[in-house]
C-alpha cells in the first residue's frame, strides 16, 4: 500500500492546518485509509491521526463492471425507484472500520442508492471480482 497524495489541505479559523493523505494502491483509493497532519502555524506543534491498511495487495482490474455492480446493489436493496448517486472503485479493508476484523484487502464497487419517497438511503459495497455484497452502510 502506497500514501499517493496529499488529497486536501485546509486551515482552520484558530490557525491550525490540517493536510490529509489519501492511501491508494495502483491508483485505486483505499476506503477510509487517510493519514491527517494537523500543524499550529504558530507553534509549530505537530498532531498525527487516522488509519491505513497494510500490505496486502490486491488485483485492482475488475472483473465485475460497474453496472453489474449497480444492478446487483439495486437487487440487494429491495427497493423499486432508487437513483444511484455514486458509483466509485475502491480497495476496501474492513478492519479500518473495526479492529476486530482481519486486515483483508478486497477490490469493490461503492453504490450509492438514494430514494426520497419512501426515504432510503445506502452504499453498498460489492466485490468487483465475485460481485458478492462486502459490506453496506
């Protein structure tokens, strides 16, 4: 796993800058694998937050496209007239959403499926290589 970039950087109104690093592999994000540096501009105090997954590697060309993704997301969601809002490749690792979880890195499709009347709204993360449902929030 790879710290690509600087994704954002930002100063707050008391003067503190904080930097945001977003870890990708291949060029593919990783799902909630951000470092932030938070930096005083005046005293130069340094702070340090968030999470990267670690080295497993994973084949990031998938095999599931993402409209099977988006078909596969509507079926899971029972509903009848969503409206996808996202649809973005991502390596996820669900141990970065709970410690007690194995540090497993799995290529997936993040659906975004909205839906006003009656409300539903929800991300669904599919395998892009199995199409089988990883996680949903």
């Amino acid at each position: 796993m790879v710290l690509a970039q600087v994704s954002a950087t930002t100063v707050d109104s008391i003067g503190v800058e904080h930097v945001t690093y977003q870890q990708s592999y291949d060029d593919v994000p990783v799902f909630g694998g951000q470092i932030k540096v938070h930096r005083n501009t005046i005293s130069g105090q340094r702070l340090t937050t968030g999470k990267t997954s670690q080295g497993n590697t994973v084949d990031v060309v998938p095999t599931v496209s993402v409209d099977e993704a988006i078909t596969i997301a509507q079926n899971l969601s029972e509903q009848s007239n969503t409206t996808v809002l996202k649809r973005n490749l991502y390596i996820f690792d669900e141990q970065l959403l709970n410690k007690l979880k194995p540090s497993q890195n799995v290529l997936v499709w993040q659906i975004e499926l909205y839906q006003e009347d009656p409300i539903f709204h929800e991300y669904y993360y599919i395998d892009a290589h199995t199409g089988e449902l990883v996680y949903q929030i």
